[in-house]
C-alpha cells in the first residue's frame, strides 16, 4: 500500500514528505520495510522527510518515526521504544514431574536464558 501511494507521487516534484505516525503496536521487520521505502524515496526525489506522532508511536511505530529529518509530536502523544515484557506460567516444574525434556533450538546458548 506505501509502495503504491509513493509510486503515484512521481508525477510532481514534491519538496517534502509528511508521514503521520499512529501505531500502538506491529512488526519491527514491516516497520524497517517502511523506513526502507521511504529513505529511497527521499533519495530518489531529494526531498526531507518529516514524521508527525499522531496518538501513539510505540514500539515500530516510534522507529519510523524516528526516520523523519524533523520529528513533531504533541506534548500529550505518546511515545515510545522497544520494551520487552515477559510472564512465565513455571511449566517446568510440571514438565520434570510429567518427565517431559524439552529440546531447543537456536542459534546459540545466550538465546535460550528464558527457558
């Protein structure tokens, strides 16, 4: 959908591009996707990129705000990074008296600590 509503600008000659930012959640790889998209646009036009935080940009919704030249929020929106939360329910326990071994992969030891 960005692909396409960018595309449809390269009959003018724009000076600027105005993102408005209102995400609450999503994908860090559609997120990077985005910004992707629109630094080549900007590139390809020469034309600076302003982001405007609407409600929330939170999570990927922060980092393509943070893509922008110049960056705009209210004083009331709300912003933020990349948190990370996690509740575990203590299965392990459960698991040794059902004798049950899990088997893990990964691509190394440090990315198992959670488990």
């Amino acid at each position: 959908m960005i692909r396409e509503d960018l595309s449809s600008v390269k009959h003018s000659t724009p000076k600027i591009l105005a993102i408005s930012v209102n995400s609450s959640n999503g994908s860090l790889v559609h997120a990077e996707l985005i910004c992707k998209l629109l630094k080549n646009f900007q590139k390809r036009h020469d034309v600076a990129l302003y982001t405007f935080a609407e409600d929330m940009a939170l999570g990927p919704g922060y980092y393509i705000l943070s893509t922008g030249n110049k960056v705009f929020a209210d004083c009331n929106s709300l912003l933020g990074g990349f948190g990370f939360g996690y509740q575990g329910v203590g299965l392990a326990d459960f698991a040794k008296k059902m004798n049950i071994k899990p088997n893990f992969t990964s691509s190394g030891k440090d990315k198992l600590f959670l488990n």
